[in-house]
C-alpha cells in the first residue's frame, strides 16, 4: 500500500472537497483522514486529506496532472506528498545534547514515521561519540567568522550528498545565510527557547526572570529571512516561580524544547503544517 | 442559509466520503467543516461533516431519504441534524450554583451558539431569584424518597411542556430512574467532580486528599442505567500539593466543574459528539 | 482568633527567621504557614509567614514597633497585615460581563476569604441589575473624555466614601491617570488579555490569530505608570488552533481572563504577593 | 559549605519554628529555603528547612543529638539529611529504553543535583552499548521463575557492592518480593503508566482507549507492597481524542513517564518528599 496526503489553501468555494473525493475514489484511493475548514473570517478553504491505495495502481504523473487540472478549475494550490520515500533529516547543532538526543532517540524508538535523521552537522567537533552510538555520520563543519562563505559551501554539499529534505536546528547557534534559508523554504525548523512573540533575541530565560512571568514556553518555526519571526509550527509553556531561578528555567525550558521540536518535527514529516501567508496551519486531529 | 450536520459511524470502507460530499454538493450545500478519520486499531470509520445551503434549497424529507439509500448501500449508521430550531436545555440542579451560573452567563454572552437554556428545575425552592435575574422559568419539584415515582412524573411533564431536548445535570443530587435515562438516550449530560474512572462515587475530594494525587479532574459523561459510566464527553485537571486542604480542593474542583461541564454542552449542541459502544468520538478541531 | 502576616525582602543574612519566629513565639503566636526562599542568584532574602494568635494577646502597636527594631537590625524591609477586617474592593468595569460576574459569584460562595466586594463602578450606564442581583452598590461615573479630571474626581470621592483598599480592573476599559495610579500603587489590579510581554497594546486576539500562535494567554498585574508593564501577578494560557477563529480565542479568552483576574486577587487578598523591583514573588505553595 | 536539609511532620504545636531556626543560628547555619504548613484539617505540622554552613563547623552527632532532644520536647519526628556524599541511584530496566536514557541524559546535563547513578540493572542482556556509552555499569541479572529467590540475591548483593541508596525501577516489568520492597522503604520509586489510582493493573493504555478518556496520566511513586497503592510522589497529564489510537497513547505515554519519573526522582534528591500515612507530602515551591 502507498499512502498519498495533499495540502490545500484557497478562496472557499463549493464543490472541493466532491470533485477531490471523487478523484480519489475513481483512482482507487480510500480515504484515511480529512480535515476540511473553511474560516468565515478570512474566506480561506483549509484541509488536508490522506488515503492510501495499492501501490501497483499508483500513477504519479496522472495524479498529479489529475490534481493540477483540478486545482486550475477550482482555483486552488496544492502541496501533494506521496510517501514512497522516508523525508531525509539533518540535524544541525552547536554544544547543547538535549534536543538531540530527544530526536535520535524518537527515532530508535521508531516514533519518527516517515522520516530518518541522516546525518548530524555541527560546528564543534563534539559529537563524534554520539554519531557512533547512533550509528550515524557526523560532520563538523567549523564556522570560521572571516569565511562564513566557506563553511556555507561546506555545509550545502554535505546537505546535497545526503540528499537531505529537512534541515532541523537542534540549537544551533549560528545565524544562516539569507540566500541559504531562501533555498530551503519551509524546510528548515528551529527550537526557539521562548514563548514567541514575547522575549525575541538573546537570553530569553534572563529576560523572563527579569520580567518575573509565570510560565516560561518554547517556539518551533520554520526559518525565515526575518530572525525569530518565521511561521509558528508548535508551542508549548510550562509554569514557573520565584523560587526558580535562572539555572531552573533553562532546565526547565530544555523540557520544554525537545517536547516542542520533537512535536514540530513530526508534524512536518506527517505533512500536517500548511503555510498560509506568514502564519501555519496545523492538521493536527 | 441553514446548517446540517451528520454525525456517521460504519466499518471502513471505501467512497462514503466522495458519495456523502456528491450529494452534498448535487443537493446545493457547501462543505464548512469535515472531520473523517479510520481507526486503523479497529476498523472503524469515523466522519462528522457539515454544511451549508439555502434554506429554500432544503428539501428535509429528501436529504434523508438520500442519506437513507446511501447509509443502506455503505452499511454505515447516521445521526442527521437540520439547525432550525435551537437545542432547548433544562438545567437541572440541587443546592449548587457555580455552574448554574456559567451555562446561564454563556447564555447572555452570546456563546450557547444553537441552544437556549430554557429552564431551570430543582428539588429545592432556592432558584427564583437566579431565575428572574436571567429571566427564565425555575420549577421546584422536591423528590419525596417516599414518592420518587410522583417527583418523576411532575419533571416528565415540565420536560414535555418546555420541549426540552437536553437535560443538563448541574450538581442535581438526586438519582434518576432508569426509565427517565432510557428514554433520554444520549440527551442528559453530567458533571461528575473528579477525573473518572478514578474516585467513582461519594466524596471524591475527600478521596483524593486521602490518596495523596498530585491532579484533581473533572468529568463531563452522558448519563446510562450505570452510575459514573456514562461515555465520557470532556474531562480537564488542575494540580493541587499538600496545602489544598479539602476545603480548597472542593474551590479548585468548582473551577473545573463549571469549565468541564460548559464545553461538554457546547460539544454537543455543536453535534461534535458521537458514542461509539460505550466510549465518545469527539470532533473538536 | 487573629491572623497576621508579614512579608519580608532584603539581602539575605543569617538569623532573620530565628530572630522573626522567636518574636512570634514569644508573644503567644502559633506559625501557620512560612515560606521561605534566598536566591542564590539575586542574593535576596524573601519570606512570608503567617501565625494566629488569640485575640486579646495581640498588642498591635507593640507588634509593629518590635518588628520595625528587628528591621532595622537586620536591615529588612517588611509589609505587615493584621486581618482585623476585609479588605475593601471596588471593581470598576466598562460594557464586559464575565470577571464581574465571576468575582461575584466567588464573593457568594464564600472563596473570597479576607476581602469583601464593596461596590462597583464604570463608564457605562448598565450595571443596575447586576448590582441588585449581587446586593450592592453601583456608581455609574461616565468619563467625558473633554473632562477626564472631573471623573476622576468622583472617582476618588466614590473610593473613599466606601472606603476602599483595593480597585480591581474587571476590563475598564478607560486610561488611569498617573496621579491616580501613584496614589494606590500595588492596589490597583488589572487583567490584560494576553500572554504578557507578548502582544502589548491593542486587540491582542487580533494579533495572536495573525501571529499564528498556538496558545493564548491572559495576565494579571499591579498597574503602574507604564501600560501593560507593571508587575505580573498571575498568568495563565490555553491551546488554540486555526480552527479557533477571532471570535473564539475572545471566547477562550474570556475563560482565562476571569480565571487569571479571580486567582490575582485571591492572592493579593492572602497577602501572598511581594513586589520586588518591577517583577512579584509569590508565595502560593 | 555544607548543606543539611530536614523533614518534620508532627501534631501541630506552637514554637517548633522558632526551636529549630535558633538551633540553626546558634549552630551558624543559614537557612536556604523554609517551607512551613500546618493543616488545618489533619492538625498536621509539616515543615521542610535546608540551610548551609561551614563544613568545618558542621558537628554531625552534635546536630543529631540535638534535634533528637528537640523533637522528644516538641514531640515531632524528623528525617534529617547531611549532603556529605551523592545519594547512590540504580536504574532498574528490562526491554523500554526512553526512561533510562532520560535520566542518564540529565545526569550528563548536571541536572541530577546531589545524585549519581552509579549502575544499571536488567533482566535482559541488551544494555552493554548503553553502559559503555554513559561510562556505566550494567549488571545483566535474569529472572527465572522457577528461582526468583536466586536472582533477588544477586540483586541484593550488587546493590551492597555499589552502595546504592535508592533503587529506580525505569520500567522494569519484574514483581519485587515483599521482603525486598520491606527492605527499601521510600528507597524504590516506580513509574506506572496511568494516572493512578484509574487503570490499575496491566495495559492500562488499552483501558484507557477503551474507556473513552480525553486524558492519559503517568504516576511515580514509592513502592509499598501492594502493586499501584504506594504514595504518590508526582504525576502529570496529556490530552488525548479519538485520532489517537493505542499505538499513538503508548508514544504520548512515554513523554509523560520519562517527565514524572525524572521529576519524582529530583524530588527525592533534593529531600522534597515527606511520606505521611500513605500519602506524600511534596515540598516543591
């Protein structure tokens, strides 16, 4: 069995979901799950749909052609994921372990479905042990402030010979390339250790401590061009005290973290995560 | 414009989605919310779909008919609900006002969308000021343990008289018979004050103080012949630590309670909520 | 019985709880709960301790003047409270119903332990009933935004003819003047319909929804000179996903304001919050 | 600097605060962090005081002696700890791996304060790569259950030569001897994966699946002899809807565990955790 998922965003208009229904059922797909919306506010037609068939009938360029009439005559866009592939992850990180180990060890767990983490990219040469333990390759590719150029170049062979799909800043502390993250739209996640909008820059923790809030959160966004102001993926807080000092946050907020980006990356991998402007859509049941 | 709901459950099957959205769409309606998902663990396929036409458009006997044929060919059972009339509630109640209050102050604030609260019963004679303050009909029908037959008889009549389509049990102390719950299959909710199955029966604050959880819950269930085993419609926790004595428990629960109980029938003036055997499938987005 | 409670801060320095529970005992006080924290970080000693002691024992001059000399002694600034009756508020509101109602219901149920609700005032000309249902006294003080001056006035007379401590914010929706809030500073509590600091201003739903966030929140605080920064007293938040449009995060929302602005003053009513520099301490077990 | 924390529980009775915080000065202590309740309820006194002091002032037997002559004055029962070396900690696992990586993952973080773990126990032979990845041992000990008495000896004898303090059973699917768990009061904390005390016993997933709740809960808690009746040291909760099928609560599951396990175990290090009939009373700020 092949399992296929579309991803539709439009101006709401009758007979989407029949005419797509019904595409399904004539090329012999049953149908998982749907989850279809239409926001009165903003006009938009939001949904994605899931089905399975049997894969020797799958026809990709007739369902894909199927899908782009269609799309034409309804006036729709569509993203179409057809899963006879796992999603490649690289995950990219500095000195912090908790967010990597998080995922590496969903993926032993086999938590990560349709994803594999391929490989592991930092620019400190710490990681070598982990990689071993996780059987999994380990490049460090050191950022030289004077050659950021260089280490880019480095960086985008290595993500092309793996043949890497979704970049993931598991804490990793340099700031990328604005050509770089226009290359890899809506593929490149990172953990931000805050509850964005508030607290954007450096040393969100300090600066929730010094605010004296009550609950401390952690941010998973697409990257953009714009730092800390990508499209929101997933979100999650936890609650805090006085007697938590700034030490407790950030072991807290690591908590946190890995949770959220552990969530985030698997909402992506299941093709739940619809960009609408600058904004996400989340099918997430 | 009018708004139809149906609620369907069947074996999994292939085309129900592309058939149902068919007709739908041949019929004039515009799909504004679907939630399908098969449940691979047991076979079972799961949609709540709603949408929209022109009231002149609505052809009721036809609709049905139509689902009718198309339940017979796909061997799938349906709960159809054409939004003419609002659902009118009864909120029945003993001594406790707090979620009294809330459904009644969701009721002004606009947020009872398709139902209207109606009236207020209780066994004891304390009602008549809420009741004028809301302006709404309180009916007292003390239940005399020697005649619970006649109290039953009395709340028969005021059901049928006020045309009441959903009991709501806010805190009503009093057991009903099992006749009075047969006859109102899936049409009586209630609150029970803690996080079921845990604490079944009497005095669950107590319960829990004594056991030393770190949680309290509250539970929002239809009521069946069996006590606290109704399928359950809503639940919501809160943390408590050794300085809630039972007395703050009983203030935190109060807080769940009203939360718990106002969602379940919101949930289910919304048609979000179908029983499959004894649990609930609830499509809340 | 009476109850007392001190709340201390300072540089932190051996012997201030002997020196503070050897006063106490002293004079015949039982502990009824102490709770005390130094920051390593900060260096500051915090601490609240409440003890109950008979009646007639209690010399209240000779108290103060005995903590003022421990003080002094060991360089502690201290807040005392002597329960010896309620704290007196005034909720002052606009057109929005839910804290109001929800403060009041708490006040009937008894949760409002050492406070009283003594009166309400707003802009608008339609809180009559409300005052009748709930037995109180309704001032009804328009505001000319050409005449700011004359209302507060009135409002100042109003605060003081019914002798009031605190003035609770239930969405007045009307700017304070500095003058005013100098003159009842960490007496004036408002609820603010966000997550604090994120989306100050303006429509804060309107903002999270284009923002795409997946939680909203709402935050309690003391207010001070600048908007939206005084200290945070309490916050809370709740999930939210696309299907929520502007409407129901207002409605979600509305849960949370009155939850959050409810725990706010029951805290400040307990004597549980110490502000030091612009941020609380809580002292909520 | 040395760090002693004591736990105290008694009838309630004036001046114990006072005694115990003059012992502490005249001893030149400084007390860290004071946590005092006395309720009203159960008449209890309850009370957690950790303070430092120079380790060469520190008079152990002196101390000893001393609280022993307070508490037969006060008549209160005390539990006092020395931070002289760290608390010894064994994992104990068979097949599952997510809690043993996350607490060997915090200890790697310096997030396990005043403990080690000092090895690792199974009943299955899977855990070497494991070991030699964190620099541990592992102590393989089948399970024949024709001779349990052969293994729990073996186990006995390993817990001797590594000194091990407290015993934590990571998921380990083997039932302890009544004898064992007498030997280890309050030193063998267990994680159950259910809130407790709902879905006692096995496959409580499977239960709650088949229930219908819209909440999954996991419990740590001092084994007593009587499966799933110990006191509650931590629990915590997730939602969950019917898109969730036993496969997706058994992942959302293991989230939880690893979360409260690794709560309920710094808990116990850090002497937060006052045990009081069958309950526990959590000093947790």
């Amino acid at each position: 069995m092949s399992t296929v998922t579309i991803l539709v965003s439009c101006r709401d208009r009758t007979g989407i979901v029949a005419a797509l229904s019904d595409l399904i059922y004539r090329n012999s797909g049953n149908i998982l799950d749907a989850d279809q919306h239409s926001e009165a506010e903003s006009g938009l037609f939001l949904m994605r749909m899931q089905w399975s068939l049997d894969t020797h009938v799958l026809d990709r360029d007739g369902l894909r052609q199927a899908l782009h009439d269609l799309g034409r005559s309804f006036a729709f866009t569509f993203k179409l994921f057809i899963h006879d592939r796992p999603t490649r992850i690289a995950l990219w990180c500095s000195n912090t372990e908790h967010c990597v180990y998080d995922l590496l060890l969903r993926q032993r767990m086999g938590e990560l479905q349709d994803g594999v983490i391929a490989c592991i990219l930092s620019n400190h040469d710490r990681w070598r042990e982990v990689g071993e333990h996780f059987s999994l390759p380990v490049y460090h590719v050191p950022v030289d402030p004077a050659d950021r150029q260089g280490a880019e170049q480095r960086q985008r062979e290595i993500m092309a010979e793996e043949g890497i799909d979704l970049i993931v800043l598991a804490r990793y502390m340099q700031i990328l390339s604005p050509e770089l993250v226009a290359d890899w739209p809506e593929r490149i996640i990172n953990i931000h250790h805050s509850f964005l909008p508030a607290f954007v820059g450096a040393r969100p923790y300090h600066q929730a401590k010094e605010r004296g809030v009550k609950v401390i959160g952690a941010t998973a966004h697409y990257v953009t061009q714009e730092l800390d102001q990508g499209p929101i993926i997933e979100q999650d807080v936890t609650r805090v005290s006085h007697r938590d000092e700034v030490i407790d946050l950030v072991r807290k907020g690591r908590d946190l973290e890995r949770q959220v980006l552990s969530r985030a990356v698997a909402l992506h991998l299941q093709h739940r995560v619809l960009t609408v402007e600058n904004r996400t859509v989340v099918f997430d049941g």
